[in-house]
C-alpha cells in the first residue's frame, strides 16, 4: 500500500473545507465527507434503490462490453480512481485477464480502510495479479500514480459528475499529464435526462438519501466538536436545467446557530437557508467529447444503455 493521506491530513483537509464552505455565500460543502463508515454503508444502500438508476445501469454496460474493452485497450495495468470496494471493477479485472494482458491492479482511494479490505479481498481472488492500493485523493495525487506502459485509469459511477467544470478541466488535464500517448481512460457519466426520472434517483421514497445528505453534519459533529441538529435540515433535491446538474442541498427548517467548537466558529443558518453539498453534473457524448478533446484525449468508443441512460467513454491519450 502506498499512503499518501493519513489521518491528520484529512483531519487539515476537513477544517479547511468546513470553514471555508461554512463561511461562504451561499454556504457548500465538498461531497466527499459524507463517506465515513456510516456513510459508505448508506451509500452502498442507496445504489440498491429501485430509485437510483446509475449503479446497475452501468454494471449492465459493463457486463456486456469489458471484454471489448479487454480486446481494444490490451492494457497491462489497471489503475481505478475512487475505487471504493471495486466491486464493479471485477467486470473488468475478469475480461483483461481474460484476454491476458493485465497483470496489475492500482485502485486509488482517499479512504485506507476500505481501499486495505478492498485490496486483501482482490488478493485473495485474483493471486496471479499484482494489486497495490494508494491511499489518496484522485484530484490531488495523480502525479503520484505507479508509472508504467499500457495502463488504463477507470474512473466510474459518475463521480466526474460532483466535479464543477472548472475542476473538471483540472482534473482532466492533470490525469492526461500522468499519461503517455496511447494510453487510456474509461469514464462512466450519466447522462441528461427527464428530471422525473433524475430527480427520485437523488430524493428516494425510504428516505435513505436523505440520511445520507444529512450524515455530513453528523461527520462535522464528531470530527469537529460542532452541534449540528440534523433534524433541523431538511433534505433537498433539485434539477438545475441551465448547468444541467442535480443539486443536493441541506435547507435550514428554522433560524439556528451552530458551534463548532474546534474551529471556535459559530455559523447562523436562517430559516429556509440552504447549505449545498453536492452537485452532480449530467452529460451529452458532444460536449463531453468536446471537455476530453480539450484535456488532450480523443473519444474512441461510447457505449450506453438501451434508454441512453448512462454512458461509458473509453478514450485514448492524444498525440501532441
């Protein structure tokens, strides 16, 4: 395991982002404080809502074209960023493989707990394939990816969705820096679509992402000494038709003052104010094409769902 983030540094990071997201305006927090333990089950709950579409309906485009993938890309290593339990990823471990290519596996995330269970578990299953996790933040350390020949980086579940276009240019172009020509990225990104279809997908009938949105506070609580109520926000969930985006939101039910101790902060919430903690971007083949070309990848295959759903871009580092 190569650890690049250690407590105290996610510890710095999570002061950081809560002051600086809770003092601005509109007040905001970074997405990726919902996954402590409580939030990773909730989440891997969500993906199994009859409501929430992207997970299987990405599995099922993967089922049905890793062993293209296999066959176009002979990749040697696999590199995955946010790999969480990398259980969508054996898709792809089972057809490159297959083809006979692979003999390393990287998968990349910023919690060591689950990425250390992740790596023993693919060790166990697949003990001819070399698997070394980091322990690290995708949009942070991709200079410090295991350098090699004929890799390809998966980037899945739409997660490139929570990033604003902005950091998305920055993303991409910082991972086509750690590449060479020829070498590959697989990208799933949902797609536009109806909002009747989005927005349920984010706002469940359980309740189950509501408890998740609200599991951010319950993080800050306990990290930060603060006195978040989680009663006292109300779970939203909105379509923003102009950047084409779901907008998950945290909307004060009454006037409130919240301490949080360890930043000596005390932030007022009026009633109806809205705390944004997520964004989630949807996308069109062109102009996700058109952010890749600009990154410095050409868009080789696209592969969707019958409904055109969801979409997986297999594209390839362009020659300068």
């Amino acid at each position: 395991m190569i650890r690049l983030l250690d407590d105290q540094d996610l510890a710095r990071s999570l002061r950081a982002d809560v002051r600086a997201g809770l003092t601005a305006a509109p007040k905001k927090l970074p997405p990726k404080w919902f996954y402590d333990s409580r939030g990773s089950e909730l989440f891997e709950e969500i993906t199994r809502l009859p409501e929430y579409y992207p997970t299987r309906t990405e599995r099922a485009i993967l089922t049905l074209r890793a062993p293209e993938i296999a066959r176009i890309t002979e990749a040697k290593t696999l590199v995955e960023l946010g790999s969480g339990s990398s259980e969508k990823t054996r898709l792809l471990l089972d057809a490159m493989l297959g083809h006979g290519t692979l003999g390393s596996f990287v998968p990349l995330d910023v919690s060591d707990a689950a990425l250390s269970a992740a790596v023993a578990a693919l060790s166990d299953t697949y003990p001819g394939l070399s698997v070394s996790g980091v322990v690290g933040d995708f949009v942070r350390h991709l200079q410090h990816l295991p350098d090699g020949d004929s890799r390809m980086v998966a980037f899945l579940g739409g997660t490139i969705g929570n990033l604003e276009p902005v950091e998305r240019a920055s993303f991409l172009a910082g991972l086509r820096a750690v590449l060479h020509e020829g070498e590959w990225l697989l990208l799933g990104a949902d797609l536009v679509k109806d909002p009747a279809v989005l927005v349920p997908a984010y706002d469940d009938a359980a309740g189950v992402t509501a408890d998740f949105n609200r599991n951010v506070l319950r993080v800050i609580n306990r990290e930060l000494g603060a006195d978040f109520d989680p009663s006292a926000f109300e779970h939203v969930a909105v379509w923003s038709p102009g950047p084409e985006w779901m907008e998950m939101r945290l909307r004060s039910r009454r006037d409130q003052f919240v301490r949080i101790n360890d930043l000596d902060l005390t932030v007022e919430f009026a009633d109806g104010e809205d705390l944004l903690t997520e964004i989630s971007a949807k996308f069109r083949r062109d102009s996700l094409a058109g952010e890749l070309a600009e990154a410095g990848f050409e868009l080789r295959h696209w592969w969707t769902d019958p409904r055109s759903w969801f979409g997986l871009a297999l594209a390839q580092v362009a020659h300068r």
